[in-house]
C-alpha cells in the first residue's frame, strides 16, 4: 500500500491587513512619540533585527524573504517597554519581540512589518541566590552563567548557541538544550521559577507568572506579552569534562549514550550526572575539521559532558559498548589546545557546521527534529540509516522529560525540494515518531501539534488588541482582538 505525504502546510499570510490590523501606520508619529529611546531607523539594520536563523530552511527562508520590520527600538529598563507597549496599542502597530536571533523557525521575524523591540540592551543579572538567578530578559545565557560560577552555582539548562542566546529569547523559543540530560527540558517542575510579563495595550500592566503559570508564555514565540524579567533556578556548578568517544557501529554509539543516560532498555542504570549525550554517525566528520583529526571519518562519535566524578563510570560504559575514549578535556584545557567545547559538536549547532563546510547551493543541507518513542529502541534509526542512504545523516540527543529518559533526533538532511522534504516527514512518523517540523513559522505546526488553549486565553488578557508577532499561532483570529 503506498501511503501518500502529507500536505505542504500553507505559509501564513504577511502585511498587517491580513491579521486584521491597520494596513498604515504613522510611523514618524510612533517615532515621535518613542523620542529619547533608542531606535534603529536605517534600513540595512532593521533588516538584520528582522532575522533569526530560519535561513536553515530553504523553506522558510523564501518565504520569509521580505519581512521588514518599519521601526526597531532597544529599550534598556521595564519603564521602557511600558512607554513601547503603551505605544504600539495606541497606533495599532504590529510588535514583535526579539532576543539574540539564534532561534530556527522565524519566531522574531515580523510577518506583518512593524515595531521590532530588541530586548538585548536589558541583559542586567539582578540577583543571584542560594539555586536562583533573577534577571533581565535580555541577558545572555552565557553571561547569566558567568555570574552564577562566581557563587558555586551555574545553569541547570541552555543552548548550544547560549553565548549569544537570551534568556527570555530561550524561554519563549525554545524547549531543550545542554543540561536536558540531567535536568529535563524548560517545562519540567522547577527550572524556571517566575518571569515578569509586560501587557500591550493602551495603558499597559505588568503581570507576574509563577510556577505551572509560566507555561503560558513557555514556547509561545512571544505572542502574548513581552518577558522583562526571569528566574532561573540553579545547580551547583561542575566543571564539565568534555568527552569524544569514538565507536566503530553507530549501534554501539547509540547503547552508550542510552546506559549513559538512563534510557537503554529496562532495566536501565541510573543516568550518570551529565549536561550532554549527543550521538553523531561518521558522516559528520567532514564537517568537524578544527576538531584536528580526533573525530576520524571511519568512527562514529558520541559527544558527551560529565561531570568529573562521574568520568570513570562514562569511561567503562563506552569501553564496555566497543567505543574508546578518544578526548577528555575541561574547558580550560580544551581552549588551550584550540579545541571547541562538545556543545559545539551537539544540537543544531550539527547542522550549522554542515552549512558552512559545504556551501553549494545546488547540494544545500537542511534539518527535521525527531521524537523518538520510549522506551527508546535503536533499530528504528538503524531502520532509518539504511533506508535514507547519504540523504539523511543521522544525529540523536539523549535527555529527559517530565521525570522520564527521552531520545530526540535532529537530522541533516540533503535538500530535495518541498515536496521530497515531506515524503521523507511522512516515512519518519509511518515509524512511530514524531517530527517537529523545522520549516513553518507557527507554533502548532512546528512543534506543539494542537493548539494551546491556556496561551490563547492569556493573549487575550496581555495582548486583546492582537498586535504580538501575528501570524505565529493559529489559534488567535482576527476576530478575537478587542476592538477598543
């Protein structure tokens, strides 16, 4: 029986009309009005604030193409984006938030123009305590990070691209990353404590979340509310070794991060105290040459993180698996030898290193973000390496999930066209998995598969007017916004 794919989702429309907003704004009167902050008029800037890393697919970056935002403005204090949001409503003007711009789907691309905020210039770490952080949305992961080292205490979860990656760009964007082996992914009890919400309307209020009720805002690519402040939960720090270990089956690779992790097969051990699991065949070795020659192109690598009392456990566990422990190096030794850390080698940064080792726009590499289902078993992606050939390399990241191992998938794929990209959705899902698909720009499309409907009800108390990044959710309609 032949199964027929999918159809190609239809990309959502642009231009302020198209999501029920006033087709012009008086941009100099919103300039006017934004006098004393700091915008960015010029048009080579607004349209490199216009910009995230959709780029990675081929997809979306045609489509996106032509979205500009009219104004950008930086502000730097809470007060600020009271007087933004107060702004925007009083003009109808379509407001989307941005952070670093590392994020892969378009979430801070303005499909309807208008008002880009930049939140980068509110990066002030407020407190740090005894297993938190309080901070500004704006702060870099990174610097968040720093920060919390100097105290005894680091990060529990960020991304691979955390040096430039924000915190309320992270929340708002993002699911998982580095630490997800440990600690689960962002929705999990107790990483994120609290965040302050911003409203937009004419006379705009700050509304606290806490606990279960950041959820609303987790993930909703800024669609309802503007994220001014954060509280991060902590760990105590560890100076993470960072560990090559090579393998001659990609099996092999599979089972050691899985007994690494605690998600081989029942009964699995217990997982080591890890930030890292990520599992890469030898196909992706080309891609890796200032690794100088330690992830050779006839082995298969798993990249890892663990913390150094957990190193001789990590050690046998590859060993026993057929693999040998190629690097183990901390962070300052891995910069004095000139080496990248292991994060670099892991989650999308994968597929970064694929685009720019190969170039050729007529052989282009993409990505599909996979859901394995549990417990894992590896002969599915054994299944898939056969039957793709050198159209698909794979990639798995080993982590947990609401208190339970999870195996995620972010594979390289040869670009062949729209078409050939959901065939190749469509034989993935006849597998048992799911794919969070890389190449729309709304949330249900790309990840959440159903709509979420407390996020919608707290649009309508944060943004009634319907003015935050339109077209990203399809659950808010037109007709939804308040019309005073």
């Amino acid at each position: 029986m032949v199964v027929s794919a999918a159809p190609i989702p239809t990309p959502p429309p642009h231009g302020p009309a198209a999501h029920g907003l006033p087709p012009l704004v008086d941009w100099a009167a919103v300039a006017r009005e934004l006098q004393g902050l700091n915008l960015v008029t010029a048009p080579r800037q607004r349209k490199a604030l216009s910009r995230d890393f959709h780029w990675y697919s081929p997809i979306l970056e045609a489509e996106l193409a032509g979205c500009v935002a009219d104004l950008v403005v930086k502000p730097s204090t809470e007060a600020e984006v009271l007087r933004i949001a107060a702004v925007a409503a009083r003009h109808r003007a379509p407001l989307t938030v941005r952070g670093g711009g590392t994020g892969n789907y378009g979430q801070c691309v303005p499909l309807a123009g208008g008002l880009v905020l930049d939140a980068t210039e509110m990066q002030r770490v407020l407190d740090i305590g005894d297993g938190f952080a309080r901070v500004q949305g704006g702060a870099r992961l990174w610097d968040v990070d720093q920060a919390a080292r100097e105290t005894g205490q680091s990060l529990r979860i960020w991304p691979s691209t955390w040096r430039v990656a924000t915190v309320a760009g992270f929340i708002a964007g993002g699911f998982g990353g580095i630490g997800s082996t440990a600690h689960g992914v962002l929705r999990d009890v107790d990483n994120l404590r609290s965040c302050r919400v911003v409203t937009v309307e004419p006379e705009p209020r700050v509304i606290v979340l806490e606990g279960a009720d950041i959820q609303k805002v987790h993930h909703a690519y800024g669609t309802n509310g503007i994220i001014t402040e954060v509280t991060l939960a902590l760990r105590p720090a560890a100076d993470w070794v960072h560990c090559i270990a090579l393998f001659p089956h990609y099996a092999q690779v599979l089972a050691a991060a899985g007994e690494a992790s605690g998600a081989g097969r029942p009964p699995a051990r217990p997982a080591l105290d890890a930030a890292l699991m990520s599992c890469v065949e030898a196909r992706f070795a080309r891609f890796y040459p200032m690794l100088g020659g330690r992830f050779p192109a006839d082995r298969h690598a798993l990249f890892a993180m663990v913390a150094p009392p957990a190193l001789d456990a990590f050690r046998a566990i590859v060993e026993a698996e057929g693999g040998t422990l190629a690097l183990a190096m901390t962070e300052p030794e891995l910069d004095a030898a000139g080496l990248p850390p292991a994060s670099d080698c892991a989650y999308n940064h994968t597929t970064l290193q694929a685009l720019k080792a190969e170039r050729d726009p007529g052989r282009r590499w993409t990505y599909l973000q996979v859901a394995y289902p549990q417990p894992f078993d590896p002969a599915v992606v054994l299944r898939q390496l056969g039957r793709f050939g050198d159209e698909v390399l794979q990639h798995q990241e080993f982590a947990q999930m609401y208190g339970q191992p999870a195996t995620f998938g972010l594979l390289l794929v040869r670009w062949g066209g729209a078409a050939r990209q959901y065939e190749l959705i469509d034989s993935i899902e006849r597998d048992g998995c799911t794919i969070f698909n890389p190449h729309v720009v709304t949330i249900e499309d790309g990840g959440m598969k159903t709509i979420d409907q407390a996020q919608i009800e707290f649009k309508r108390e944060a943004d009634p007017l319907g003015l935050m990044n339109p077209g990203k959710t399809r659950g808010w309609t037109p007709a939804m916004a308040r019309t005073a």
